[in-house]
C-alpha cells in the first residue's frame, strides 16, 4: 500500500500523520466523532454524503453510530444503512429525528450484524415507528429499541424477536403494541431483558428459558400488567430489578402486579427494588440471597417493612 509522503523544506516540520500507512489513518478516523463535528457544517446532508463518498469501498465498516438531534431525511437513511450492510458492519446504532417507514430490504438479512440500536423519533407522529415484521439477524446478539410499534405478525400474535436465533440481551424503551395489548417475547437463547417506560401492555408473555437478568423500569402506577412465563420457565431468573416511580400514593392495580410478578419469579437470588415498589404484599422468596432497597431518603421505609421482607426471603443477606 502506498505511503502519503510529501517534500518539506530544512525550516518545516515534517508531517508524521501523513506517512502513516492508508489502514492506519482510517483506524485514528474510526474515534473522532465526525458525526458531531458536523453541526456546524451549512450542508448535513451533503457532510454524510460526502464522507461516504471518499470512504475506501473496500475497507469493512465494522461500527457505525449515528446520532443527530436535528431532522434527518429517510433518503440519507437508507444510503446509510444500505452502505453499512454492503460493508459488514457488525455494530449500528441509530438515533435520530426522522419520518423513515421503511428500511432497506438489504437491513432485513444482514449476516455480520451483531449489536443494533434503533431510536427512531417521527417529527411529526409520536405513536412511534413501526417495527418491521420480516427481520432475519442471525448474528444479532444485542437489539436496544426505543419508540417503535410492534405489529401483528402472519399468526395473530405479537412476537417480534422469535426470529433472531442468537438474541443475548434485549432492551425496549416506550415501545407498544399495534391493535392489542399483550406482548409476547419468544427466544431461547435471550438472557438478558429490560423494560423501561412501558406502554400499557396488558400481559407481557415470556417463552424465555434461558433467561437470568429482568429489569423492569416505569414512571408513574402500572395497571395490572401481568408477568406470565409460558409453560413456567420463569424459574431461570435469578436476578430481577423493579424500579417504580409512583406518581402519588401506590395504587390496587400496582401492588397486585408486582405481586403476581413475585410469584411467577419465586426462584430469584437477587432483587434490587426501589422503596415505592414496596408497598406490596410479598409471598416468600425463599431462594433470595440478595435483597437491595432504593431510597430517596433513610426514612423513606420502615424498618418493620425491612424486617417483614428478610422475615419472608430466609436466605437473603
């Protein structure tokens, strides 16, 4: 490979950068965060466009984020992931304002791909983006989704990641369903699995086997969102998190919730739970080692409280 070289006089300082070989040059490139630095650019456009341009076609692409505040058209996002895919991207992650509806057929079967995170924001429709149907990942590992729709699949059920054969860890961030309210979550391989700021699911259904981690995270009283675990394989979870942000005092709908989610995770060996999602009745948890209680203040739970959950979980330290 050639070697940029250039002639420089006795009183000039010789310029290392640019007799660095081609591969490394894109290898210091690969940090700088260009993608920021182009704000002040007059074009946005033409910026991205332009790098994607007098990027070497045949060096892999191996990470691409993408984060803008401002809108973005769904043309420049498309060429983006499309370029991404045809260069065996393996971490991409999107978050930007756009009015995008559909991706590359190309996105739907990428191979390389391992770590994707889509927050997609509508300029104009806060529903959120629908989610697509017909994705085939096999590679894919880790999948954070935040304000998308998920659609009825070809059966009648809503069951968005059965598909992706090596799911890992999973997080959805005010995502709902379209047309109905309970949301299945099919894998076998899925360990890790978080939800934040649900939108009212009525029944979260779970054929996890291999699942370990549950962290559950909501602002304001839940309804009685329902914690159901097909067949009962509910009993790989071993570590579980509920942090709840009551708005005012804790509802019936709330407290009866989380206690049939407790009872559907009787098996836990950890729980780390915040003070306001303790005002409900708990069955005992007999295999709990670990118990963690969050607290805006040291008076913000009693300590007859405490001594009621240690009472009830004999193992827990």
């Amino acid at each position: 490979m050639k070697q940029r070289r250039r002639k420089y006089n006795d009183d000039v300082e010789e310029d290392r950068l640019s007799d660095l070989p081609d591969c490394v040059i894109l290898h210091i490139l690969s940090f700088l965060d260009a993608m920021r630095c182009s704000n002040f650019m007059t074009s946005f456009n033409k910026f991205v466009s332009r790098i994607l341009s007098l990027r070497n076609a045949k060096s892999s692409l191996r990470i691409l984020h993408f984060e803008r505040d401002g809108t973005v058209q769904h043309r420049l996002l498309q060429r983006m992931v499309k370029y991404a895919v045809s260069h065996n991207v393996q971490q991409l992650s999107i978050n930007p304002i756009s009015d995008i509806q559909h991706f590359p057929t190309c996105f739907f079967s990428c191979r390389t791909l391992t770590y994707l995170k889509l927050a997609l924001i509508h300029p104009t429709n806060y529903m959120g983006t629908l989610f697509p149907i017909s994705l085939d990942l096999p590679a894919l590992a880790t999948l954070s989704l935040e304000s998308f729709i998920f659609p009825v699949g070809d059966d009648g059920c809503v069951d968005p990641f059965s598909a992706f054969s090596s799911l890992n860890s999973l997080i959805i961030r005010y995502c709902r369903v379209l047309g109905q309210q309970n949301l299945c979550i099919s894998s076998a391989t899925l360990d890790d699995l978080t939800i934040e700021k649900h939108n009212k699911y009525d029944k979260i259904e779970l054929s996890t086997p291999s699942l370990c981690t549950f962290v559950f995270v909501c602002e304001g009283n839940i309804p009685a969102l329902k914690l159901h675990g097909i067949e009962r394989n509910l009993s790989s979870v071993k570590h579980v998190k509920i942090d709840v942000s009551i708005l005012g005092s804790i509802v019936v709908d709330t407290s009866l919730a989380l206690l049939n989610w407790l009872v559907e995770l009787a098996n836990i060996k950890s729980l780390t739970i915040n003070h306001n999602a303790l005002e409900v009745e708990f069955h005992s948890l007999c295999n709990l080692k670990s118990l963690r209680v969050k607290m805006r203040t040291p008076s913000s739970i009693s300590n007859g409280t405490l001594y009621f959950l240690l009472q009830n979980s004999p193992s827990a330290k």
